[in-house]
C-alpha cells in the first residue's frame, strides 16, 4: 500500500499500571505490532522495515504480535519472517494469530510453523511466563475459531497472579470481563481506517448509515444485511479503554485495506509497564 493511501508510521506511547506487579518488573517495556496482511499490498516494505527499525530502537523486554500477517493465502508468510526475524528483544517474541490466519484449513498450520521457525513464540490458549512466574502472558485462539474457549485457559491462573491477555480481536474484552484482566492487547480493527476527528471511526456509523438506504436494497447486497460483520464494540477501535475492571488497548495496525486511511496512521505501540 502507497504511503499516501496508509499515512506515515506513529509511535503510540502509553503507561499502564498494574496492581502486584513485582519490582523487579517496574519499568519493563513491550512493543505491540499488528494486523501485518503482508500480502504485496496492504503493506510496503519500506514501512514493515520503519517499524523494525523503530522497535530495535527502544530496546523492548518483550515484543508481541496480535494476528493478521496475511489476507488469505498464508504463502506470504515466508516472506514476512524474513523481516520479522530482524526484530531484537531482551525476552522474546510472542504472537497469536487472527481471523486471516485461519483463512484457509491449513493456514494456522503453515503460519505457526514459519513464525516458530524464527523464534516467535505463537501462543494458541497457552499461557507462559516470559519472566518468571511474577507476570502471565495469556495468549487465545482467535475468536472466529470453534478452539476460542478463554475458560479453561484463563481458570487455571492464580488470581493473585497479574496477566497480560493477548486476544486479536477486541471483541472478545466482553466476554473475558469473567475473569481478571490487567492488560488485554489486541488489532483487527485497522482503528477504523477511515476517521472523523471528534466523532471516530465512520464505520461505527454503518448501522445508522444503512437504515438510509431503502431495505430492498439492502436485500440486494449480502454485505449490506450483515451488522457487526468486522466487530460489535467498535467504539473500541483503536487506543486504551476500560471494559469493566479490566484495561483494553487496540492496535491500528500496519496493514491497510483499500481505499486506505484517513486521520487513522498505521501504528506501532510501545506499553512500559509500572506498579500500581
């Protein structure tokens, strides 16, 4: 995708504080990237190497991918870890998959194997401990998957214990309400790509917008029968929100569909983690 059409990289910068989270983790830093559809067009190389770039930069303790490194064949994936693989952190790479990722039947497959083979750590309803057993990192299986079930996963924590939850889609903040959440991390949305600043993403407008057009029309069109096809809460689109006690952060993601962005820059977040 042309520059013009997906805007210029930003760096997200944010601060979250986490209830016990041990000293010795005050201060630790993550870098999030997301929604890749390293497809040929979506995103340029130019840009996926910017944000390489700029997290090797920061020096990030942990860097965690949330899902979509292709749009439909995984075959890209080949060529996109021979960039990811330039990514440097003091604890690792970690990653789950999204919705494109499982596109086709052997898609997870060929995905996690390319992604393992470079070091990435892709998390499918398992949960690690990247620095000790002070502070989880949960990460499920995307939410279009009949294997996205966060109960059995998320049960099997100790309470006391903080976590950081690492879920594709945003949606998916509703349900895990159930259950202790200090930071879930999330894309999917593209943060909307089309923006109107002071009103948000003009998709979050569709349902008011397709109610102006005549039903009969809307029966002539599939795509225009279907509500919430993409996402249900889409006033979480992009940036940090509280979803009951729990913290919610999007990603805008790298990737861009067409017709591309407008007040909606691909992103790159960096989270430095503190005591609360």
């Amino acid at each position: 995708m042309h520059w013009l059409l997906s805007g210029p990289l930003s760096v997200e910068k944010l601060t979250v504080k986490i209830a016990g989270l041990p000293a010795s983790l005050q201060g630790k830093k993550l870098v999030q990237m997301s929604d890749f559809h390293y497809d040929g067009a979506g995103l340029s190389d130019e840009m996926l190497e910017e944000a390489i770039a700029l997290s090797n930069q920061i020096k990030p303790d942990l860097v965690i991918l949330t899902g979509d490194y292709v749009t439909t064949s995984p075959q890209p994936i080949h060529d996109l870890v021979l960039k990811l693989k330039q990514l440097q952190t003091q604890a690792g790479i970690y990653a789950v998959l999204g919705n494109h990722d499982i596109y086709y039947r052997y898609s997870k497959t060929e995905i996690t194997k390319a992604l393992t083979k470079i070091g990435v750590h892709v998390l499918w309803n398992e949960v690690v401990y990247p620095f000790g057993n002070e502070l989880a990192l949960v990460g499920l299986a995307d939410r279009y998957s009949p294997e996205f079930n966060p109960a059995p996963v998320m049960e099997q924590l100790n309470p006391n214990i903080p976590r950081i939850v690492l879920s594709h889609n945003p949606d998916t903040a509703e349900i895990l309400q159930a259950w202790r959440v200090d930071l879930q991390l999330s894309g999917h949305t593209h943060g909307g790509q089309i923006v109107i600043p002071g009103l948000g993403a003009v998709v979050a407008y569709r349902k008011n917008i397709l109610q102006l057009i005549p039903s009969k029309i809307r029966r002539c069109f599939p795509l225009l029968r279907r509500d919430n096809f993409v996402l249900r809460h889409w006033e979480w689109a992009q940036g940090l929100h509280r979803v009951g006690r729990n913290l919610l952060y999007v990603n805008r993601g790298l990737g861009t569909y067409s017709p591309g962005r407008l007040f909606c820059p691909p992103e790159v977040t960096v989270i430095t983690l503190q005591r609360e």
